[in-house]
C-alpha cells in the first residue's frame, strides 16, 4: 500500500471516524476515499492538504513517512504543539467513548486520540470534556457537553458542587458530589431533577473527578416542564420529606 494511502487510513482510525465522516470532512464521497484507503486511487493533492490541515502535518510527512510505523513521534510532536499554543486543548469523551474511557483514562496515547477544542475564557489548567444524556441534572438539558477541571484530590471537593464523576461501577456520570461527614470514604452524588434519588459510592470506586466549570448546550434545547413532570416531582420530594422526618423520629 503505497504510504499516503495507508496514512489516510491510520488517521481516520486514530480519530475514531467512519470513512462517511471523514469524507464528509475532505469534502469529498465516501466511494472515493474508499478507493484511496483500498489503494485503487491516488489521494489528490488538494484532498491530502486537508488532511494536513486537520492533523497538524506537512505534505512530506503525509506522503513519505508511515505514521502508523511513528506513532510515538506523531503523538509527541502533538503534545508539543498542544504545549505551545497557549491556551490548553480540551479532550472531548462523546458519549459513544464513555466506554472505552474507563480503560483508557489513564493512558497518555488513548487521550491523545480523542478530538479537542479550545476556549478563550479558560485559563491554563487541566480540563476535559463529557457529553452527558439522560434527564438527571435537568434543566441542564440532555447532550450537553459538560467541561470540567481536574479534582486531584477527592478531600479538595466542596459539598454540592457539580462535578463529572468516573468509577468503576457507575462509569461516567454527571452528578453534584456531596461528603459524607461520618464515613470519609463514601462520597453521596446528587442529581439535580428530584425525581432522582441519591446514592452511595465508595472513595476507592472513583477514577477520576472533574469539577464543572462550563456547560456547552444547544439552541432552543432547554427542558419544558409539563404537568405531569411537575407533579411526579412534587410527589417524590413529599416521600422523600415523609422519609426523613421518619429516620429523625
């Protein structure tokens, strides 16, 4: 397979991509990249410089180095751009990744596949990025993308802050933490629609702990109330009252 041909098919892998979605990013049929990942065609030369583009590369590296048989050079030399460009990339874990996350967390190269994105407003420090689903923290609507700072450590965490939490049996999920004043080694984690009870997680399950600093949402996606989610809601928080003057009693 001639290098540029297999180079088209490597970064496509490496961002996770299907040959529909990276096709439709060169701007190009999916037919046609087929044709360059099978080798039946040569990339064209203005197909290629977007993917340069894309990637941070050069012609001559996209056409004369196996990227594949370089991982380690390619993914330090993104570092080091990531390094140098001031404001810190954010890694973004969609939801189809949020599997996969809990085994590669922890792993410099499976972080460096995942796409990133900046923002001004953000000073430098160590964020990362989740899109959540589900109705647990409404009105913080489904898909957004929730941009959270790195909790080094779990005892730094203030009561009722929202944060993105990774564990073992929970996975990624988002919730507002709260610190358990007799047993320090369970942490309770709160969803902000009521219609969702509380629960218990122990401080070793954790991975990881993100601490929200920004919510990404769409246009004219914000939750409407109806009726009936109202009154689900007002039942529930009146159980959940006639519970605990019950345990006080």
């Amino acid at each position: 397979m001639a290098v540029s041909n297999q180079n088209l098919k490597y970064l496509r892998k490496l961002r996770g991509w299907t040959q529909e979605e990276f096709a439709n990013k060169l701007r190009i049929k999916r037919s046609l990249l087929g044709a360059y990942e099978e080798e039946r065609a040569e990339p064209r030369i203005d197909v290629l410089e977007v993917v340069c583009d894309i990637f941070k590369l050069t012609l001559d590296e996209i056409l004369r180095k196996d990227l594949s048989d370089n991982k380690s050079n390619y993914l330090a030399k993104r570092r080091a751009m990531k390094l140098a460009a001031g404001r810190p990339d954010i890694p973004f874990v969609p939801v189809k990744a949020a599997a996969g996350y809990l085994a590669g967390y922890a792993d410099p190269e499976f972080v460096d596949e995942l796409n990133t994105f900046t923002l001004p407003m953000l000073a430098g420090g160590n964020y990362r990025a989740f899109e959540i689903i589900g109705d647990s923290m409404l009105p913080t609507p489904s898909g957004s993308v929730i941009v959270g700072e790195k909790v080094e450590n779990l005892e730094d965490v203030k009561n009722n802050v929202a944060c993105i939490v990774v564990s073992r049996n929970e996975g990624v999920v988002y919730k507002r933490v709260q610190k358990n004043g007799r047993q320090k080694n369970k942490l309770t984690l709160v969803s902000d629609n009521p219609s969702f009870h509380p629960y218990t997680v122990n401080a070793e399950e954790i991975l990881e702990m993100w601490q929200a600093q920004m919510v990404i949402s769409r246009a004219n996606t914000q939750q409407r109330w109806d009726m009936n989610q109202l009154t689900n809601i007002v039942s529930d928080l009146q159980a959940q009252v006639t519970t605990l003057k019950k345990r006080i009693n």
